[in-house]
C-alpha cells in the first residue's frame, strides 16, 4: 500500500462512503469535522454505511453460481468475483470488520488531522466560497507532500487551485453515490496538475477498490454526467410533452438497448428533488410555454406530493 494516511474533510454522504472504502481496504483513515456536533451526525452516517456494506457482502453470498452475480456483486467490496466462494466472502468481512474499528477516526483538531497525510479529499458541500475557505485554511497546515483532492460534481478543479496553495498537487476525484457497489472513480486534473500526481491519484483509486476512469482535460460534469444529464432531460422532454408515459419510455430503452433501467427508473434513484435543480438552473426554465418551465412545474408537483423517488418509497414508480 503506498498511501498510508487518507484524510477525508467532511463527513457526509460521499466523504463518509469514502473514507469507509479507504478504510475498508486497509488505510489509516481520519475524517477531520468542523464541530462537537457533526461527531454525532458522522458517527451514525458511518454506522449506517458500514452495515449497509457488510449486508452487501453477506448478500452476496446468494449470487454465488447466479449468472447474474457477476453483474450484481457488490464490486467495490469484492474485487475479483472469478473463484469468489462463501468462506472467502466470510474473511472478507471479518476483515473489515476489523477495519473499520481500527482504522476509522474522526478528529477535530484541523492541523492533527491533516499532519502527514498522503492523500487528502475534500468532500464538503458543494459550496465554492465554502470550499475556497476551508482551502484557504488548510493549504498553511497541510504537509508538503500531500496530495488534496476535491469529490466536487460540478465544480471544476481550475476554480480552486490557486487557493490550495499546491495548484500541482491538485485534482478532481469524483465518485459515485453508493461507491461500494458503484466503484467508478473519474480522475480529473486541471492544467497545472503535475502529471506524476495524477497518476498516484489513479493508483490510490485502484487501492481502495475502485475502477479509476481517466479524463484527459477538464470536463463539467465529468463523462458520466456529460451522457447521463442530457439523457434523462431528453426522457424528461417526452414526458412532459406527453408523448409518451414514463412506462413506455423506460420499456423502450430497456428493450431497444439490453439496458437494467430506463430513465425514469434511474432518475427515481438520483432523486426528483437533484433532477428538478438540475432542470431549473436552465435559462428557459423561467420562461412560461416552454417545455423547460413545464418540466420544472411537473416535477415540482410530485415533489410537493412527497414523490421524490425511491428513498421517499414513490417517484415515477411505486416501491411501498
Ligand atoms: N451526493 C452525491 O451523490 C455525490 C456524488 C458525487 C460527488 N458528490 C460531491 O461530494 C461533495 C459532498 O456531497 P455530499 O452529498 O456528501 O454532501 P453532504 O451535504 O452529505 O455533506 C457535506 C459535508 O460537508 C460539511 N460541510 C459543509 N459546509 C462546511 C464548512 N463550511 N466547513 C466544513 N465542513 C462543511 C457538512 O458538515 C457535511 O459533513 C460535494 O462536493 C458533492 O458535489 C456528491
């Protein structure tokens, strides 16, 4: 293992994901959080994650000899499914176990927290003058070899290197919702990023776990939003244009492409509230006639309506 120390500053959905998979895989790992209070609300986030993942393992079990298992396991928790048999499933996880008991800690103290670390990423909220301050702060304490990291989905790395006082040791790494079954790592650097540190970022993507998917050049939105945006707003199009019911859309991808899901089904799992800001950031959305704005107002009414997708239990689709 070449990182030795990870720091994760922000303990929330993704750095909390995050920092658990560092864990997971061995590394010493240190959540630095602001207050006394986000101790508690990180503290169960992790709790909750963790079983999430050792239930995924467990889960696993069952698709042993399924044709479908290679496709369903859980990839980040597992790395090679070929060979994969109950009792290794069962070392796995009392491997972690043991790892997140001992290489899991949350700190305070901004300078004890970063002292020495490897690698560092920065998953606050996606607030730039939030996050230009905490690097603002933290380029004076940090070691010099550190290499920092943002998790930001859309924010460029560009916009912040200047303020992190190590522009070279600078770069995006984006994962996805749900990294230990989603293992996707996009790496992004800006222009100044030194290339050799580039490539320690997509060796440590390797290293816990995740499949490392290198961007050559800044990128809103990385690749697979640049697809996956447009895609679900071209579905969304259909929809509110009434051209087509959510159902029948869906079955159409699915049937015409081999795809699992169809648009509706994924945005269920993004969420309609993430899909309506999404929507309402677009010039047009203001303006009363177009499709834009009637996309924006069919979403709001099943956001009133508490339909925001799987986790409210109904979106597009029904999951009491
Ligand atoms: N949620 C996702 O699906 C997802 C996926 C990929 C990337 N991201 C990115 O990850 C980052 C975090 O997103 P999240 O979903 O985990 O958000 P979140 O709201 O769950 O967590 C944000 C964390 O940042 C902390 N924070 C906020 N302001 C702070 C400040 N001023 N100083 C210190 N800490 C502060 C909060 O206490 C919280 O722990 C964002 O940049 C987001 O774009 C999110």
């Amino acid at each position: 293992m070449s990182f030795k120390k990870v720091v994760i500053v922000g303990g929330g959905v993704l750095g909390t994901q995050i920092g658990l998979m560092s864990a997971y895989t061995g590394h010493d790992t240190t959540f630095w959080l602001r207050s006394e209070g986000s101790i508690g609300r990180t503290q169960s986030k992790v709790d909750q994650y963790s079983a999430a993942m050792l239930a995924d393992l467990e889960g696993a079990k069952k698709l042993i000899g399924n044709p479908m298992g290679a496709f369903l396991y859980p990839h980040g928790m597992i790395r090679t499914w070929e060979g994969i048999t109950a009792e290794k499933i069962d070392e796995l996880s009392a491997q972690a176990e043991q790892n997140f008991a001992e290489h899991v800690h949350l700190e305070l103290d901004l300078a004890k927290a970063l002292a020495d670390a490897d690698i560092i990423i920065e998953a606050m909220a996606e607030n730039p003058e939030a996050k230009i301050e905490m690097y603002e702060k933290m380029k004076d304490v940090m070691s010099e070899d550190s290499i920092l990291c943002t998790n930001s989905s859309t924010l460029l790395p560009s916009t912040f290197a200047e303020h992190t006082g190590r522009p070279e040791k600078y770069c995006a790494l984006h994962f996805a919702n749900t990294i230990w079954k989603n293992n996707t790592a996009e790496v992004m650097g800006h222009p100044g990023t030194d290339p050799a540190v580039y490539e320690k970022v997509v060796a440590f993507a390797d290293e816990i776990n995740m499949v490392p998917l290198q961007l050559h050049k800044e990128q809103p939105g990385y690749i697979l939003n640049s697809m996956l945006v447009p895609f679900l707003s071209a579905a969304q199009g259909l929809w509110a244009d009434e051209v087509a019911d959510p159902e029948t859309i869906d079955l159409t991808w699915r049937l015409a492409t081999g795809a699992p899901k169809g648009p509706f089904e994924i945005l269920d799992i993004v969420g309609l509230t993430t899909a309506y800001n999404i929507n309402q950031m677009k010039p047009e959305a203001q303006t009363e006639g177009t499709l834009i704005n009637k996309i924006g107002k069919m979403l709001k009414e099943k956001i009133d309506k508490g339909e925001t997708g799987v986790t409210a239990g109904k979106g597009f689709y029904d999951y009491n």
